[in-house]
C-alpha cells in the first residue's frame, strides 16, 4: 500500500491534453505538474501510516488529559477553536505543507476524540450506537463526495471542494474510530492491549488483500485510515490509563508529551528531506 490511491481527474486532465492534435507527452507534462503541485496531502508512504497512527494516539492521550484536568466544557471548546485555526490554515495555504497538514491531522485527532467521548459521556449514548451513527455519517460523505467528484482518491486532492470533502471525511473517521475501539475495550471486554492487536490484524488486512487477491486501492486506504483510529487510540489508552483502568499506568500527560516529540521530530524529517512528496512529479 505504499501509494494506494491514483490521480483522478489530473491524469484526465493529463490524458487529455496529450491527446490534442500538435500535442506530445512532452507538451502535456507541465499540465500534470502543475497539477501535481495543487495537491494538499501528502504521498502514502511509510512515514505518512508512522506519523498518522502517532498523531492517533497523541489526540487519544492529549483529550484524556484536558478533560480530566481542566473543566470539560472549556477542554471542548479549546479543541473546537485549535481544529478551526488548523483546518483555515490547511486551506488557505497553496500547497501541501507538512507542518501545516499535520497539525490539522493532529486537531482532528484531539477534537474527534472529545466528539465521540461527549456522545457517550456526556448524552450516555452507548458506543454502539455512536460507533453506527458515525459510519453511517460516513458512508454519506462517502456518497456524496463520488457523486459529485467521480473519485475518492486522496492524490485528486487539489481543488477548494475535494479538499472540503477530505477534511470531512477525516473528522468522521476519527470520531468512529474513537466510538470502535472505545466499544471493543470496554462494551465488548476486550480491553486496551487486545484491542489494540486485534486493530493490528484489521490494519494489515486491507493491504494483504491488496496485494494477494487484488483488492481496489482506495477502498484498501480508507480501511486501512480508519483502523488506524482504534489501533493507536488503544494502544494509547493501554500505556497511559492507571492499572486498575487496565492500563499500565504510565499517565496521558507522559504519554502524550512523548507522542507529540516524535510528531514534531518526524514531520521535521519530511520537511527537510521531502520524502512524503513524489519526487518523480516534481
């Protein structure tokens, strides 16, 4: 799965451009170039699978410790206003920048969790339904991002309104994933280390199926992107939660302020050494 979605529409755009009477594959290329530097986000590679599931855990810890140590109110509302900032940087930038996309994935990831914890915690909604609610939620977005676009691939990312239905789509994600592995380790009983090993299986899954039987791609990277929630999250929540929580008790503020310096120091890497973006386009 180390590039699991294709180009959409660019490579219409591309092919159709070559195919102008006069034109070449020479001709067409700076179409598809610039194309390529629209796009927001980054390339599926290694290191973008390392720094999400990071980003998972670190927004699982981090609204655990805010909620439990300031009032809960403000705790959401501090997320709300961060994921705003984030989400206007994101789109008022031209380009992908990896600090400015992964700070936002990061927002995401404090905010979805508060989303699905206040659901629960706060409405009493059991994280069953919520875990329905939210892929369903999802499944619509889903829907009406191919009817309008034609295409779910992230690396077509490169106009106001795909950008728009990504974000969406990313939000929803985190809040089922939240609301699954939440209900896995507690409704269910599993608890925080076999959840999160059973969410390793569910992650790896995907890309075997992929690469075994043919699986389509981007069907492939959404699966794989929304395991990620739980898989992190539980993970998280197992080194983090006290012992008698089922955790090993070594603190969400510990946790997550480990979590966040390897963020920082990995997407540090990828902007000095350019690996998340396709050299070959550039």
């Amino acid at each position: 799965m180390s590039n699991p979605t294709s180009q959409g529409q660019s490579d219409a755009q591309f092919d159709a451009a070559s195919s102008i009477p006069g034109h070449n594959n020479m001709a067409a290329q700076p179409v598809h170039k610039a194309v390529h530097l629209l796009k927001k986000v980054p390339e599926i590679t290694i290191f973008f699978w390392i720094i999400k599931l990071l980003t998972t855990a670190m927004g699982e810890t981090t609204s655990d410790y805010m909620v439990n140590h300031i009032d809960p109110v403000i705790a959401v509302a501090i997320g709300a206003f961060g994921l705003c900032i984030a989400l206007v940087l994101q789109l008022v930038v031209r380009r992908y920048i990896p600090a400015v996309y992964w700070f936002a994935v990061v927002m995401v990831a404090i905010f979805g969790t508060m989303a699905a914890d206040v659901l629960h915690i706060g409405l009493g909604i059991p994280y069953l339904t919520s875990t329905i609610f939210f892929a369903v939620a999802l499944a619509v977005i889903f829907g009406a991002w191919y009817a309008t676009e034609k295409t779910l691939a992230i690396h077509s990312i490169y106009t106001l309104r795909r950008e728009l239905f990504y974000w969406m789509t990313i939000i929803t994600t985190f809040a089922l994933g939240t609301a699954l592995g939440d209900m896995t380790a507690t409704t269910l009983h599993l608890g925080y280390l076999t959840s999160g090993l059973l969410f390793i299986v569910l992650f790896a899954l995907p890309g075997l199926a992929c690469w075994l039987l043919g699986l389509n791609e981007i069907l492939a990277f959404w699966f794989a992107y929304i395991m990620t929630r739980p898989l992190g999250a539980s993970f998280a929540d197992w080194m983090g939660k006290p012992r008698d929580a089922g955790g090993i008790g070594f603190g969400t503020g510990t946790i997550s302020l480990v979590l966040t310096v390897l963020i920082i120091a990995l997407v540090a890497y990828m902007t000095i050494t350019h690996k998340d973006i396709d050299r070959k386009q550039v």
